[in-house]
C-alpha cells in the first residue's frame, strides 16, 4: 500500500507539471534533454546505479509516448490524474498491517 501511494503522489506531482506546460512542443524538448542527461548519466555512474537510470530513462520514454498521442499537455495531465485516482482505488484493495 505504501508504495502505491508513492506511485501516486509521483503520479500527481507529474500531472500538475504537464498541465504547466504551455505546449507539447516545450514538454517534447524537456523529455528529450532529460533522455539526454540520462544517458549521459549512465556512462558516468557507477554499475549500481543503472537500474535507476533505466528506469528513469523508462518513465521519460513513456511520457514522451503519452504526450505525442494526445492534443495537448492538458490532456496528458489529465490522463495521469485519472490514473492516480485509480490507484488510490486499488491501495484501498492492499491494507497494509
């Protein structure tokens, strides 16, 4: 339960930056330079931390796909928020003990 939490609060916190975004354009370049540091990151960083790379790199590939297959930067956050309030849903199915 705990962790879905953290998944959501990431979740919001991402939703409220792209409905921040004036265009698709501005949220395309960011991604792109974040892909880019990442990548930058993994030929630096030590082994270990490779998987968190990846998955950072992993999430910003997703959001660049969200983002390119709706109109508008609004529209993505709003996709995200609805996917919080989903798993606020199911946290409620894993009480924690």
């Amino acid at each position: 339960n705990g962790g879905l939490s953290e998944v959501v609060t990431v979740l919001n916190k991402l939703a409220a930056a792209l409905a921040a975004l004036p265009s698709a354009t501005d949220a395309a370049t960011a991604l792109s330079g974040l892909q880019q540091a990442l990548a930058l990151a993994s030929t630096l960083a030590p082994g270990a931390a490779a998987p968190v790379i990846s998955s950072g790199s992993a999430l910003f590939t997703q959001l660049s796909s969200l983002l390119s297959s709706v109109p508008s930067p609004q529209h993505a956050a709003d996709e995200l928020a609805a996917l919080a309030q989903q798993m606020t849903a199911l946290a409620a199915l894993f009480p924690t003990s």
